[in-house]
C-alpha cells in the first residue's frame, strides 16, 4: 500500500524542546498515543465498512484479516508511527477498483485522529 505520510514543517521550537529527555519523553508518549488511537480508528471504521460481497449468488462474510493486521511500529528513537494494514489486498479495499467501489477505512480514520494530534503537539509546545 502507499503510505500516507504527515509531515510537519516550521516546528523549530518542538525540536529545540525535543533536545530535552523530559520532552523527548513526553513526544515519545504523544506519538504512541495516537498511534494507538489511530489503529483502534481504522479497526473500527473496517468494522462497519467492511461487511462483506457478492461472489456470484453467494455473500462471502469478511474474515477480518485485514483489521488483524493493522498494526504499529514505532522507529525514530520513538518520534516516528507507521500504522496500517498488512494484507496485499488492503489498497484495493481502501480505494476500490474498476470492479468494487472503494471502502475507506484508513483515510476517514486519519482524518479524525490528525486533528487531535496536532493539539497534543501544540500543547507539549506551548509548555
């Protein structure tokens, strides 16, 4: 899957309070925070949006396979999240295909999370 990034530009004085362990410390826990309430998001959101198909005459139920495998890796001495799926058909459901519309799970629930974590970062700013 593509990944979408968040990248924040202009934040001199979050690095300049990330060069103290107390800050560092506190960023570390915004970021794991909200990756954690980003992967119970999209866990969430696959449960209501994906709720099965047609093949032929029969529904096929979901298996879940691809909410199983949402999941975190956190890198970057703790200031970088990577949250998303794993199965090799999660685009196609996510943006859909010339023969299934798409299904966004990913997008509505990063867009719901980003706000918040932008606050938390303001925050640990502002302090």
């Amino acid at each position: 899957m593509s990944n979408i990034n968040i990248r924040l530009e202009g934040v001199d004085k979050l690095k300049l309070n990330l060069s103290s362990e107390k800050y560092r410390v506190k960023a570390n826990n915004i970021v794991r925070k909200n990756a954690a309430n980003l992967q119970d998001k999209i866990k969430t959101n696959m449960s209501q949006v994906y709720t099965g198909h047609w093949e032929g005459k029969r529904f096929v139920k979901p298996t879940g396979a691809t909410s199983r495998s949402v999941n975190i890796q956190i890198t970057d001495g703790g200031l970088t999240a990577k949250v998303g799926p794993h199965t090799k058909y999660a685009p196609y459901l996510e943006f859909g295909t010339r023969f299934m519309s798409k299904r966004p799970a990913i997008i509505p629930a990063l867009q719901t999370i980003t706000p918040l974590f932008l606050q938390d970062l303001k925050e640990l700013i502002d302090k």
